[in-house]
C-alpha cells in the first residue's frame, strides 16, 4: 500500500533537510507547472505560528492548480513536533491532530505531500503517528566512524570524486566525527578538485580542511607516528602559527602513544592480531580485560573502551615501533610538558620541535 505522505525527521536539521530536497526533487519529477509545486514553512517560535503553519499547508494542499492535474507540497523545517513550550502546547497538540486528519484524506495519485521536521520527540504522539503512517527516514548520522566513513564515501560519489582510504581518516579526525561538517567539506574538497575527479589525498585534507573545535592536533599527531620529521615539524610550525597552544597538542600525542602501547603489548601478547577487528578486540578483552582498569568510559587509559574501527587505524605504526621506543616516546612527552611549565609561551613552538628531533631524529 503507498503511504499517503512521505515524512522526514531527525535531531539535526541539515541532514533533515538534505534528505528532503533529494525526495522533494523526485516528488516533482513531470511537474511543470510552477504552480503545482508549493513549499510551506514549518517554522514557529510561539503556538500562534504554528497553527498558521497548520493552517498554511492545510490550504495548499486543499487548492489544486489551474494546469494540470497533480500537485506536490513541502511542508518544510516542522519544528514544533519537538519537545519544547510549542511542541508540549494543548493547542499545538490539537493543530497536529488536524494535519493527520487531513493527510489521512488526501489521494497521494493527486497531491504529493513531503513533510520535513527537525528537531522531533520520538515521545509524542504526533510523531509516533507521522512515523507509523508514512513513508518515512530517519535522517539522523550514526555516531560510528564506519557509518561516517560511508556517507562520505557515498557524498564523494555524488560529487564526481574519490577519497583515498587514509584521507577519509583524516577527514573524520580533523572534524570530530561531525556528519554535518564531513559533507560540506566533501563538497568543498571536490570543489577544489574540479574535473579532475580525485582522489581526495590526507595531504589535501591537511592543507584545506581547519581544525574543528578543540579536537585533537591531528596533523601532527598523524605526521608524528608516519615517523616523518620533516612533516612533523612543518605541522606544529602551522599549530602555533595560528595561535594553538602546546598542551592540547601534547595531550593529543600522549593519548595516542598510551593506546600504541597497550596495543604493542598485546600484539607482542599474540592477543591482538596486525589487522584489529571487533572480534579479535572482544576475545582480547575477554582474555585481558581485567588487567586495563575496567573502564567503562571511552579512555586512551583503557584500549577496550574504543571502537575496533579507530584502533585498527592507530595500529598501523605498531609493526614499525618497539615498546622500548613507544615508551621512550612517552617519556619524553612528559618531559616535553615539563618543559613549557619552566619557559615563555613564545619558546613552547621550540620545546614541541626538541621533541619531535629527540623522538624521531
């Protein structure tokens, strides 16, 4: 049976509304009467404004075009199916009953509709209802570096290029996983691509996508462990250049070292294999996990809490590193965090540059 409407929800307006203009743009597919394609606002910032949106699409749903025999409405950015003052209101509540009354009469053969709504409580009715009754996605981002790394893979498709495996790495680390950010910055990258195609490469990524937040100093934490000082020192040039600080960037180098190590112990342990999956991180856990803390929190303390598809990426030095060197490394990052408490914060750049020549000279 068709549904009677298609519906769109999830947290994030921009992924929302990025599924609803791929469905908007087939559901008018043959409409060539600008008048047979009709968009209405869904936002309200008080229970008036969201009655009028009602009362709005209820009316452009209701009037059929001149020309032609077919329409499609947008009922685009619903907001107030969401747990807020507007959303909880007894009128809004009963404006909500009175869209479902009317989607439940339409014929989908003469008026197409598409609902778009961000934010939404999976809690309240209405929403159990729109989901339950149409054709309906949930546009939401899986908080899963894999799943990540699919939509990107797939946008970069959409956009006529490709990545190179490390550089979806990278892309994902520079932005903390943000899966708004990871399709802008595809679209930018094959921007800059043009007709070349790709492949998108880690260095592009470093050269032209910035920092997100206060994440981890990715470049340099990536250069570090390629065992490459040349690299290495040009990044912590740029870290500082823009104004960054050293103890984030230590920080960053020390999580990753604390989790090298685990992961070379139980490596040279036979425990964990070169290549890291889920099930041989879950026996390696159900063997050792008892010697790491029993952290249930995600910890560089603890190699157990992190997710099998991160760690088979930081894994990748290990086979060229010896644990004497990895702590070896440790060591002098702590010396290194010494040593910008006894100097100037103009000389910290110069303390990060002793490091890296100790540690990879």
């Amino acid at each position: 049976m068709t549904a009677q409407f298609q519906f769109v929800a999830g947290a994030d307006d921009f992924l929302v509304a990025r599924s609803g203009a791929a469905r908007w743009e087939k559901l008018t597919a043959g409409i060539d009467d600008e008048f047979g394609r009709e968009i209405v606002d869904g936002q309200a910032g008080v229970v008036a404004e969201a009655e009028d949106a009602v009362a709005r699409f209820i009316s452009a749903v209701s009037t059929m075009p001149m020309f032609g025999d077919r329409k499609a409405v947008w009922f685009k950015g619903v907001n107030f199916i969401a747990d807020t003052v507007v959303g909880r209101s007894e009128t809004t509540e009963k404006a909500v009953e009175k869209l479902q009354s009317v989607l439940n009469s339409l014929d989908p053969a003469q008026v197409g509709v598409l609902i778009t709504a961000a934010p939404v409580d999976k809690r309240r009715r209405g929403f159990k209802w729109l989901q339950k009754n149409g054709d309906t996605e949930i546009a939401e981002a899986k908080n899963d570096p894999a799943a990540l790394a699919a939509m990107v893979a797939a946008e970069a498709d959409a956009q006529g290029c490709a990545f190179a495996p490390d550089a979806v790495d990278a892309l994902l680390a520079r932005i903390q996983n943000n899966p708004r950010l990871a399709l802008e910055e595809v679209r930018k990258l094959a921007t800059y691509l043009g007709g070349e195609g790709g492949p998108v490469t880690k260095r592009h990524i470093f050269d032209l996508v910035p920092t997100f937040g206060e994440g981890d100093m990715f470049e340099t934490v990536e250069a570090f462990y390629a065992l490459d000082l040349p690299w290495t020192l040009d990044a912590i040039r740029r870290h500082f250049f823009v104004g960054h600080h050293a103890r984030p960037m230590i920080t960053s180098l020390q999580n990753r070292n604390r989790l090298l190590i685990q992961i070379k112990a139980l490596m040279e342990a036979r425990a964990l294999p070169a290549r890291i999956n889920k099930a041989a991180l879950e026996q390696a856990q159900r063997r050792h996990g008892d010697a790491f803390g029993g952290l249930d929190d995600k910890s560089s303390f603890n190699v157990f809490t992190q997710h099998p598809f991160y760690l088979s990426r930081v894994a990748a030095p290990a086979a060229r590193l010896s644990l004497k060197q990895l702590i070896e490394f440790q060591h002098q990052f702590l010396e290194a965090f010494r040593g910008i408490l006894g100097r100037h914060e103009s000389e910290h750049e110069a303390v990060l540059r002793e490091t890296a020549l100790r540690c990879l000279g």
